[in-house]
C-alpha cells in the first residue's frame, strides 16, 4: 500500500520499535486474551545497539541476529478480495491473481514495514478490530456476536506495520512457515501509541 507523506511522516524519524513475541507461540491473535502475548514499544533515543539476552531466556527464544537492507517496493492487495470490492469478473481476478503470485516470488523470507501484508490466509483487518475490542474470532461464531455489526466499520481503520516471516536464517519459525504480522489503527500509528498495536499468526 502506498502512504500518502502525511502517513509516512508519522514514523518516528529517530529512535527504535521494539517488537516482542511469546517464544512458545501460545497466542495467534484470534483470543482477545491474547494481547499479553506480544508487545510493541517505541523508544524516542535508543540507538541500534546490540543487547545480550536475558539469563533466562529459552533456548527457543533466541533468534539469532540479521542486518536487513530496506528495500522501497510496492505491495498488492490480494486479488480475490479486491476483485469482488472492484466488481471484476472471475477472468479479470485469475488475471489478477498471476500478476500477484508473480510479484510474490522473491525467493526468500517476506519481512515487510507498513504496505499490503503478504496473506498466509486471509485479510486480518477485521479479525484486528473484532479480536482487540473483545471478540473471540476463533471459531465461526465468533463473528455472528451481537457486537460485531457496530464494530465491523472500524476494521478499515487497521494497518499493518510489521510483517515477520519464518526465516531459517535467524532461527524463526512461525508455526508451519508462517509469518507475525503486527497491526495498528490509523489513529494510533499517527499518535505514535505503538503499545496499542495488534499481532496476528498465520501458517499453512
């Protein structure tokens, strides 16, 4: 997704984003229970320094350490979706879906800043608004809750932020080679409250 420059100007210009996760991957992001299960923390005037891990940090959850090289790209939404939003026919969205598989071959790991998230499964806008304001969305059910219809407006709101792929060359898998995809609102991302942000696993 292209940011207009007010969007893009609302990330921090100096400082680090911190991203955690449960190392045993007992939360997914379905569970509005599982909010404990990752955190999101902007420090103004961290330097990217190297820090030693805690004593008593599992095994599991010490992933070894990447130097990445931003890259600027463009990324699609998926075709399905959007197709059916822009009224395409089913030829125009298959049309749509090679140009998109083509795109997504990179040959390695996906991590991504902000864009359109590269899905496992599917989109996770309204599961973010559902799952953070109290909906369990694990089960079908879940989404037939009297509070969805007053909630489900707001799912547009959500953007992503982070994107982590299982990676072989840090150490990380996310279930079966899936990826941690942080959100956040607009509203949030803009106010710098990156605690309020909100993760989702997805696997195959």
């Amino acid at each position: 997704r292209e940011l207009n420059s007010e969007t893009a100007a609302t990330l921090p210009a100096q400082g680090m984003l911190f991203f955690f996760y449960d190392a045993e991957q007992s939360v997914w992001g379905f569970d509005p229970k599982d909010k404990d299960g990752w955190r999101v923390l902007y420090a103004p005037s961290a330097a990217a320094n190297h820090l030693d891990y805690p004593t008593d940090l599992p095994e599991q959850g010490r992933y070894k350490e990447l130097i990445l090289t931003p890259v600027a790209d463009q990324s699609l939404p998926e075709p399905d979706e959007a197709g059916k939003e822009l009224g395409l026919k089913e030829a125009e969205i298959d049309n749509a879906s090679d140009i998109f598989s083509e795109h997504q071959e990179g040959g390695g790991p996906l991590h991504q800043v902000l864009g359109y998230p590269a899905e496992v499964q599917d989109s996770m806008e309204l599961e973010c608004q559902l799952a953070s304001n109290g909906v369990y969305c694990g089960s079908p059910k879940g989404y037939q809750d009297p509070r969805v219809e007053s909630l489900k407006a707001g799912a547009g709101r959500w953007r992503l932020l982070l994107q982590v792929d299982s990676d072989d060359a840090a150490g990380m898998m996310w279930g079966d080679v899936g990826r941690l995809y942080f959100w956040i609102t607009e509203e949030d991302l803009k106010a710098r409250q990156f605690d309020k942000a909100w993760m989702i696993l997805q696997c195959y």
